[in-house]
C-alpha cells in the first residue's frame, strides 16, 4: 500500500504553492506520523522544513499557534516562514515551511557528550519554555521527540501541535508526560503542565536502568509518582537536581520564571566536583617541581 | 449542548432491536454515536466488526476496532474529533450560506486561519454530555480494566475544558434486574472520585442487547428520566 505522501515527498519532487506559486524541491522525509508529514526542502540555496496535514482543522490550528507565537519579540520570532496549499491527487492538501534547524535528540546528544551536559540543556528548555508561557502559551505536548539539541546544549521546540493558550484544555499530549497519567493534576494549560512534562522528560533522558518501561504499563490505580524517585538516586547527574525534580513533579512551581531561577542556582551553586585524581596529581608535580628545583640550585651552588 | 453516546463493545448483538435502528434514532434526535470494538485475540468476526461499522455510519459517528492497550487513546481521540466535527459541520453550514460552498480547503488561507479559530473556540467552550455503553456480556470481562482506565482518563479530558462537560455510565445487560437491558453506573458527573465504586460488581452475562440498551441510553441522554423497569415502554416507543 503506498501512502499519500510517497509520491508527493519523493527526494527531488517539486511542491508547488497554490496561492503563493513558490516552489520547493523535496530533500528528503524527516518524518511522518497520523496526521502529518514533515520533510526537508529547498528553496533556492535555503533550506526549510515542511509540515503537510491531511486533518485541516488541526493542523491550521498549528499554524494559528505558530503565526502568533512568530509575530512576537521572542526567539520563535521568523520561525513560521509560509503558509500554503499543495495539490495531491486532484486534492488540496495544506502545508507550512519553517526554519529547518539541524540538531540530534537530546537523548542521543547526551549519549555521545555526557550526561553533565543535561544541566545547560535543561536551562535551555526552560528558558524556551519562559518565552512560551509569557506569550500567554503552554507547550503541551513537551517530551524527547519535540525538542532538537544542536551545537554546545542549543534548544529548539520542534512540534507546536499541542500548543495552548493557558487556561484551556490541553490540546494534545503524549501519556507518560501528561500529569494526568500519573494522578498529579489537571489536563488544564498552565505553566506548572510544562515543568512537570519538564520534569518527566529529564528523569527520562537520565534513567540508566530503564525504570520507565515496566511504569508505562502499569494499572492506573498503582501507578504513582513516587515510583520515579529512583531514577533520581540512579545516575550522578540527576541526584544533583532532584529536589527540583521532585518539585515539578509536586506541581511546587507556580511559574517556568521560579523553575528556571532554581535550575540555575542548583547547577551552578554547587562547586563543580573536580575528579578526585586530578588534585593529588597536582599536588605531587608541584613538589616534584619543588624538589627539582631544589636539587637544580643545591648543584650548580 | 452536544450530545455524544460512546459505544464499547466485543460482538455482535443477539437480542431485541437492531442496534443500527437505534443509532439512526440517536442520530435523528442530534445525539452522535461513536463505537469501539475491543479485540485482544482476533475474536471479533466479520458480522461483528461489519455491525460496529453500520452503528457508526448510522450514527453519524465513526468506529475504530483497537485492542485494550489503545482503549485509552482511542476515546480520547474519538469524543475530542467528535466535537471538532460537529462544530465543524455547524460552521460549515453558515460557510455554505454565505460563499455556497462549505469546504475549509477552498478558503484562501488568512481566512481559513479565522475560521478555524473559532472553531478551535467553539470546540473549547460549548458543553458537551457523553454517555458511554459498555457491553459487559461475559467475553468482556478481561477487557474490564482498560475500560475503567479508558473512562478516567477521558474524564480528566473533560474536566479541563472550558464549557460544561459531563460524563455518565451504563452498562448492558443489566446485572440487577434479569428483564432491563441497561444499567447505569454513574450519573452525569465530571467528578473522578465518583469514579472508584464503579464496575466492582458487575456480573458478566452472555446476552448482548445492544439496541435495547443503545435506546434507553438515548431515552437518558435526551434528558428523559431514567427509569430501569420502564424498559418495555421505552422499548415500545421505538420498535416499528
């Protein structure tokens, strides 16, 4: 069975702008899930991505989140480039193009990077986040796959589908990131919805013994946040951010500005432990030295 | 007020009125049916999932077969597409009078950008009853647990929109009362503690009266009292 998009998305295919007219060649798939397709495209010698959503309705409600949030003063500023339709075997398919950032997930950044880089990446997030929740919106649907991590910790959000404006029903959500699933709090788009996404998806990147698989499917009526306290005492990098963790999880935070001013002096208030080796090394060179430089003058005297 | 009746159910019906015919009276009277058939080992034949599709059509809601596993997500998905659609269909109409055709697609995009925020606003703060049917005929039985998780979670949904959003639950046939093909579980609420006493002792039984029950869950949702023992005139009100 060939689905929709195959020939449309076809690596050098052309779409073509029913309104605009503006051409973009097809480089390659990104990714494709129910109700969407995203591919990378050229225009020019620039480079974009595109969303096309079968389901109208939803994904103009994207685009609605996406043209408000591109008309502000904020780092998404420019993020929505175009709005149009393509025409797909005699049917009208609508799409957008946005900046094309490149980057890897940020389990994977980790993986090859190290684990301490989790403290810059988490401050990058929030500070995302801040910016979301000043234009008077909720991510919603904040988890791993949404988020790109580039060059030395940058963030970027990727996928503004679950976007709301605070006070209403989240729009979209993934299960184990939604404090609905875990008994802690209303499915309502406050800024505390986020930090808690927030909270899941860093006890997430850093669960070394894979403690989330057995959780996820587990009877609602035992499944409680408490179960992910291990987590925090796994790995090194998140016991030293775990009372922060624990807070977003209790839905503490009233506010991304509170989190995001606690995450920094968590990170770096405390001295960065130097590995124990390095001092004594130190310390024994420097006398070396010492008794070098002694012996040196105690000869040619 | 818009009006939804979520059917979920394993098989065929075998008793009473066709529940096709009672959907179609659901539909007439502006309350949507939607319908999920759970199947965890390929049990649900070709006449079941061929009837599960025809309760839908006849509804003017859709149908989906999934497994215990996608329960959740799919009422999730169904009651919240549902609202959007109706809204949708609302505002369509009002397209067509004014531009004499009612297709989003054909809008230039500014404008569709307009009308999609209100309905984005319409599907937010318009109030809005679902009533779930469970089939709790004996097969049903291991599929109990995701059911009840099924209707938590939507509740939770509920509960965060704007409008007035209320959710009750029947089952069929019913457990107390030999001769009623319904039973109600929970009144309109949107409560979750109301949640925890349900289905603890429901005892599964092996007749299936999928109309019966479909109609007298109509009779509740159109906001008639709901009287178990008066089932053969509710019944009789419809049979043609």
């Amino acid at each position: 069975m060939t689905t929709w998009y195959e020939d449309a998305f076809r690596p050098g295919s052309e779409i073509r702008g029913k309104w605009n007219g503006r051409v973009y060649v097809v480089e390659r798939l990104l990714g494709a899930g129910s109700n969407g397709v995203v591919a990378l495209v050229r225009r020019g010698t620039s480079r974009f991505a595109l969303k096309a959503g079968r389901e109208t309705v939803d994904h103009q409600s994207e685009i609605n989140s996406l043209t408000a949030l591109s008309l502000t003063a904020t780092s998404f500023k420019h993020f929505l480039v175009e709005v149009d339709d393509m025409i797909v075997q005699d049917r009208e398919i609508p799409f957008f193009v946005m900046r094309y950032i490149e980057g890897v997930k940020v389990s994977d950044y980790l993986h090859k990077h190290g684990q301490d880089w989790i403290y810059v990446i988490g401050s990058n997030l929030l500070r995302k986040l801040m910016e979301l929740h000043r234009c008077g919106y909720v991510f919603g649907d904040l988890k791993i796959e949404n988020m790109i991590v580039s060059k030395y910790g940058h963030v970027d959000l990727i996928d503004f589908g679950g976007m709301t404006l605070k006070g209403r029903a989240i729009k979209q959500l993934t299960e184990v990131y939604d404090r609905g699933f875990w008994k802690a709090g209303e499915r309502v788009a406050e800024e505390s919805y986020d930090l808690f996404s927030f909270a899941i998806l860093i006890l997430k990147v850093l669960d070394v013994k894979n403690r989330f698989q057995g959780l996820q499917h587990s009877l609602p009526q035992n499944r409680e946040i408490e179960q992910l306290h291990p987590i925090l005492k796994d790995s090194q990098a998140a016991a030293r951010i775990a009372p922060f963790i624990q807070r977003a999880l209790n839905g503490q935070w009233q506010s991304s500005e509170e989190a995001y001013q606690h995450w920094k002096k968590q990170v770096t208030g405390h001295k960065l432990t130097p590995s124990p080796l390095k001092l004594p090394w130190l310390k024994i060179c420097f006398a070396a030295s010492l008794l070098l430089f002694g012996a040196t003058v105690y000869i040619y005297w | 007020m818009m009006k939804q009746i979520l059917l979920i159910t394993d098989g065929c019906s075998n008793v009473g009125v066709s529940p096709v015919i009672a959907a179609a009276q659901a539909q007439a009277e502006g309350v949507t049916v939607n319908v999920i058939g759970v199947v965890d080992q390929g049990e649900l034949g070709m006449l079941g999932s061929e009837e599960i599709r025809e309760i839908a059509a006849a509804g003017g809601g859709m149908s989906r077969i999934v497994n215990s596993g996608q329960l959740s997500q799919t009422v999730q998905m169904m009651t919240r597409k549902t609202v959007t659609t109706t809204i949708q269909h609302a505002v369509g109409k009002e397209l067509q009078s004014i531009l004499g055709h009612s297709q989003l697609e054909q809008l230039p995009p500014t404008q569709r950008a307009e009308v999609v925020q209100v309905i984005d606003k319409m599907s937010e703060t318009s109030s809005l009853r679902v009533a779930l049917l469970i089939d709790a005929s004996a097969s049903m039985k291991p599929k109990m647990a995701a059911v009840r998780e099924a209707i938590h979670d939507l509740l939770l949904s509920l509960r965060a929109r704007t409008g007035q959003s209320e959710l009750a639950v029947f089952h069929f046939p019913s457990t107390k009362d030999r001769d009623a093909s319904l039973e109600m579980d929970l009144n309109w609420t949107n409560e979750l503690a109301n949640l925890d006493r349900m289905f603890y002792k429901i005892n599964m039984k092996g007749t299936t009266p999928t109309g019966p029950a479909l109609l007298a869950t109509l009779q509740f949702v159109a906001e008639k009292p709901f009287v178990e023992s008066a089932e053969d005139g509710m019944l009789s009100d419809y049979v043609v």
